[in-house]
C-alpha cells in the first residue's frame, strides 16, 4: 500500500516538475557558484598583489591598501593597476599601459650609427672690402673754395675734380718757378727743383709748361680723384681750411665686399678656413649667396665671446650693400667622430652633471621602459652625438620622456631626481619623530 502511494506521488505532474526543478538548481549551483567565487576570490588576490598605494608628495611611501601618508597625512593615490607582473624584469623599469602611454604622446625611435654632420647658424654683415678702400687726402695746405662732391654714397671716378682749393703754399712754389728761370745761367739746377717741388703738389707737367710759356701764377688748384667708388665718409665741407694730408673723403669700390659673420667660441673647432657657406639677406629673399671662408678672425671679442668668420664675395651690380643683415648656415662635418650614434635632442633629460634617456624594453606585452646614464658629445643643432651609454639597434623615448620620469619619480625608482642613492623610508614611526623634533626646534 505504502509502495503505491509513492509511485501515485511521483506520477503526479506537480510533484515531477518540482523534482527536476530542485535538480536543477542543486547542479547549477556546483558548476557555476564554486567556479565564481574561486575566480572572484583569485581576481581580489591578483589586483591586491599589483595595486600600490603611495603619497604623491613623499613617493618613497608604498603601501598594499588606501590610506593617509604618515609622514603628511595626504590621502594616499594609486601607484600600478596592471593587471599582470614580470618578476623577471628589471625592478627600475617602468611599466605604463598603452592608454597612458597614448595620452603622453610618448614616441620612441631605433637609434642606429650615422656620419654626424653640424648644422653652425651664423648671424653677420656686409662690410666693405678693407683693401679696396681708400682716404681722398689734399695735397695742399689752404682754404676750401668750391667743392664739387656734396655727399655721402656719391659715385666718384678717377681722375674727376672733387675741389677748388685756394693756397698760398702753391702760390709760391709758382713764383720760385718763375724765378728759377730767371737764373737758369746762373743756377741751372733750380729750376729741376721747382719742377719737383710742383709735381709734390699735384701739378702736372702741362700746367708747370703753360706756367714757364705764360708767365703767369695762380693761387687756385683743382684737386683730382686718386681712386673710383663710393664716397662713404665725407670729412670736408666748403669754405673749410684744411692742410696737406686732411682727408677729404673715404672711398670705397664695393665691386666685391665681405660677409662678416659672428661665430661663438664653442662653434670655432668646426669652422676651417675653406668651408663653404650659404648666406641669405633679409633685403633680398629668396635669394641663397654662396662662398667660401677666407679667414678667421685668430682673437676673440672680450665682450660677446665672438670671432668674426669672413666670406669674399664679388658684387659687380652693387646688389649687396654694407650693413645688410645676413643669415649663413654651414654644414660641418665631424670627421673626428667618425660613424657614431646620433640621438635627438629631444629625447635626453639634463639633470645638472647627469644626462639621461629612457630605453624601451623589447620583448614585452606592457610597455616598459629603462634610465640609462649616457655620454654626450658635441651638439648637432637638434641632435647630439653619443659617446657613450648606448648600443645600435635600441629604441629610444624621443617624445614624452618627461611623463616616464614622472611616473618613476612616483614609484620612487631612478630617475632624473632620484639617483639610486637615497633609501625608501621603512619605518614611518622614525620620519613621523623626525618631523615632530624639526618642529620643535623651529618653535624654539
């Protein structure tokens, strides 16, 4: 009776339903619910192992779980959320996650060996030939009557009359000329005398002829130019007295001038002699002037720590003028160096006597990056060759290593601020009593 009753109470709708529902329940409760909680228990283990908690103002302090800094009682940030670690690594690397790494805009290059080649910017002027330039000087001691050149940048010619000078001086070498021929029986060699004495101011031999044919002196006598060009200092004015040897004007032939350019003493070693150069003018552009170095200025301005560069250059239009502004780029080859590693300027950290970059690690899923101390040599204008500290083939952070140092500074690893001398603080109890003692030493 007792069987039948049963087999009545399984056969019953209801009850099978509520059987396979109960089976159900039971079954998914061992797939799913010991799974779950093992992974939500392994996934809290993980993210405890990675997450760092430190103060931004003292990074030395780490802590495993959020808090307050016991040194300045600010609330302690996450340092590292990285979902996974390499125990193998580097422990000074730093790991950023490819978000991080996009938001800082960091970019690496492959360094890789090359002829190195300066790029020298020199700043000068056009300046007249010194050897073509000359003093317009007066023969003769007297007054200014007429002057015929009025102004400075007039073109003058040789051979032109620049001035009227009226002089006593040549009144009487005349009249000792005329009186030399008087006595010519007497004393045949004064009149070689007088001759002389006229020639030493300036008198041709057909104006002393007309004087012996005509009998006649004159006070007045034109003074010639001795050179052609550009007057470029006018010294005289009309009416002025004036003696033998005042200079009347500087003249100067601009049919070939000088550039001369400004180069700092730390740009000399790279300059020779030879050296071609572009120039371009400010008064003419888009117009590239070339030359090459004729001289180098041997002693340095006191002053601005310069040394003048000169570069010949012919101006047969007078195209160039003296005082235009020049630009002049040379193209130094470092031939002393021979095929080193070149770097971007961009991409080393100066820190006072340390100069420092930060290397990519290859190899590795979480982007991370290495401090390496290396040795500059000369700067390229924007790079720099490097003597040491860096293999071929390594990938460089030429753009945002600043935020990479950054994020070493916060985990308290090397960097530009930290050189691996100072010690991460052990025990917070010693720095709280240290601060505690400074304060009252400053109260007292």
């Amino acid at each position: 009776m007792e069987t039948n009753k049963i087999k009545n109470i399984i056969n019953n709708t209801y009850v099978k339903y509520g059987l396979i529902l109960l089976a159900g329940l039971l079954l998914g409760w061992l797939i799913f619910g010991d799974s779950s909680g093992k992974s939500n228990t392994e996934q809290t283990k993980n993210q405890t192992k990675v997450q760092i908690w430190t103060c931004a103002m003292h990074p030395q302090i780490k802590q495993n779980k959020p808090g307050k800094c016991p040194i300045c009682g600010m609330d302690l940030i996450p340092l590292k959320t990285s979902g996974s670690s390499n125990e193998s690594i580097d422990p000074n690397t730093i790991q950023l996650s490819k978000e991080a790494v996009v938001l800082a805009n960091i970019q690496t290059i492959v360094i890789g060996h090359q002829q190195p080649e300066k790029d020298i910017q020199l700043y000068g002027t056009i300046q007249p030939d010194e050897r073509l330039s000359q003093s317009q000087a007066s023969h003769v001691s007297g007054r200014i009557e007429k002057l015929y050149v009025n102004f400075t940048g007039e073109i003058v010619k040789q051979g032109q009359i620049i001035a009227s000078v009226y002089s006593p001086d040549l009144l009487n070498a005349q009249q000792e000329l005329l009186e030399a021929i008087k006595m010519t029986s007497v004393q045949p060699a004064l009149i070689q005398a007088a001759h002389e004495k006229l020639r030493l101011l300036k008198m041709t031999d057909d104006q002393i002829m007309k004087i012996e044919q005509s009998g006649k002196v004159s006070p007045y006598i034109d003074i010639n130019s001795d050179v052609s060009g550009i007057i470029i200092n006018k010294r005289v004015n009309q009416g002025d007295y004036i003696n033998q040897g005042t200079i009347f004007f500087d003249v100067a032939n601009l049919s070939r001038v000088w550039a001369m350019f400004d180069a700092y003493e730390v740009d000399l070693p790279f300059l020779n002699v030879g050296d071609k150069i572009d120039y371009t003018l400010q008064a003419i552009p888009g117009k590239t002037f070339s030359g090459r170095i004729t001289f180098i200025d041997p002693v340095l301005d006191k002053d601005t720590r310069t040394a003048k560069v000169r570069v010949e250059t012919t101006n047969n239009n007078l195209q160039l003028k003296p005082e235009m502004y020049a630009n002049a780029v040379v193209k130094a080859n470092l031939n002393q160096f021979g095929n080193d590693l070149v770097i971007p300027k961009s991409a080393v950290l100066w820190t006072g006597k340390r100069s420092i970059v930060y290397i990519k690690q290859p190899h590795m899923e979480i982007p991370t990056f290495l401090l390496r101390e290396v040795e500059l040599g000369p700067s390229l204008g924007d790079a720099y060759i490097v003597l040491s500290g860096l293999k071929n083939g390594e990938e460089i952070v030429f753009n945002g290593a600043f935020a990479i140092d950054a994020s070493a500074q916060l985990e308290g690893k090397r960097s530009m601020m930290n050189n691996g001398t100072s010690k991460p603080v052990s025990d917070h109890k010693e720095h709280n009593m240290s601060d505690m003692n400074k304060k009252q030493t400053i109260n007292n």
